[in-house]
C-alpha cells in the first residue's frame, strides 16, 4: 500500500514537472510570436522586449538539464544553444527568418514534451 502511494507522488511530480516544462515552452513560442509582430511593425523596443523574454525561458530550460543525462541532455542543449543563436541574430539583424528557425525548434521540443505529458496521463 505504501509503495503504490509513493508511485502515485513520483508519477505526479514527473507530471508536474512536464507540464511546467510544456508551459515554458508555450510561453517561450508565444513570446516569438509577440517578437514576430513588433519586428513586422518597426517596433524595435517590442521586439527587443519579446526576444528577452524569450532568451530567458531557453537559458532556464538550458540550465535545468541534468548534464549527466548523457546524449539527450547534451542535444537539447546544442538545440537551445542554436535558439539563442537564432534569437541574437534576429535582435541584431530584425531578421524573421531568424525567429522562425527558433520557433520551429521550439514547436517541435514542445510537441515531444506534449506527448511525454499524454502518456503520463494514462
């Protein structure tokens, strides 16, 4: 009886925790949106607002990744390493291809988090 209500507490806290991480990524993939359509306007202050909110959610999750995960801590660190590349050249350049290379990385981490969050469900 003990063990399952431990597993129930570990099973929620990984749920908890996925979803914190999927609502980091929403947040973060909105925030380029916002970027997207300050850049569009002229509005460099927007713009550069947006693209600091969103610089600040991918360096949180950077740092959050538990390095001796192996392989897979070490590819979503170049991959957000490559986000904030993408996010400097589109502050420095008002470049919008820029920001669509780091919201297409960041729809796709946040469909495998979505999906890790369903399955944790059943």
């Amino acid at each position: 009886m003990q063990t399952a209500v431990l597993n129930q507490q570990t099973e929620m806290k990984v749920s908890d925790r996925i979803q914190i991480v999927t609502m980091l990524y929403d947040g973060a993939i909105n925030f380029i949106g916002k970027a997207k359509e300050k850049l569009e306007v002229g509005d460099s202050i927007g713009k550069t607002h947006f693209i600091k909110k969103t610089s600040a959610i991918v360096r949180e999750l950077a740092n959050s990744l538990n390095m001796e995960g192996g392989e897979i801590a070490i590819n979503l660190r170049n991959l957000y390493d490559f986000v904030l590349e993408s996010l400097i050249k589109a502050e420095i350049n008002n470049n919008v291809d820029a920001l669509n290379d780091a919201e297409k990385v960041m729809e796709i981490l946040r469909g495998s988090w979505k999906d890790m969050q369903a399955v944790n469900k059943i």
